[in-house]
C-alpha cells in the first residue's frame, strides 16, 4: 500500500472546508482521500490550532 502525505494546498483545502461546515465525508470525496485519513487531518488541525491559542495566551 502506498503511502502520500498531505500536502500543503490540501491542508488549505481541508481547513477552508471544514471552516465552511463541509461534513468530513465530503471532504474526503472533494479531496479524493479516504475518510479515516481526512478525519485524522481534521483532527490534528483542530489539535494544532487549540495548542497555538494556548501559546498565544501564556
């Protein structure tokens, strides 16, 4: 099986997506990845950006 990580413009993609209320399954058929990956993406965005505002705030 191969493996891809995302690459920028998809992150932007998914950000701009998810921001806009598109459910993770449209995502992943927009972006043409499966689910489970875009999910883990949503995820690690959302993780990311809380850990930024709690640096932010220190």
């Amino acid at each position: 099986m191969d493996y891809t990580h995302f690459i920028q413009d998809e992150r932007y993609q998914i950000a701009i997506l998810n921001k806009a209320g598109h459910a993770q399954s449209e995502i992943a058929q927009l972006i043409d990845r499966y689910l489970s990956t875009t999910s883990r993406e949503v995820l690690l965005a959302v993780v990311s950006a809380a850990d930024l505002k709690l640096s932010v705030h220190r």
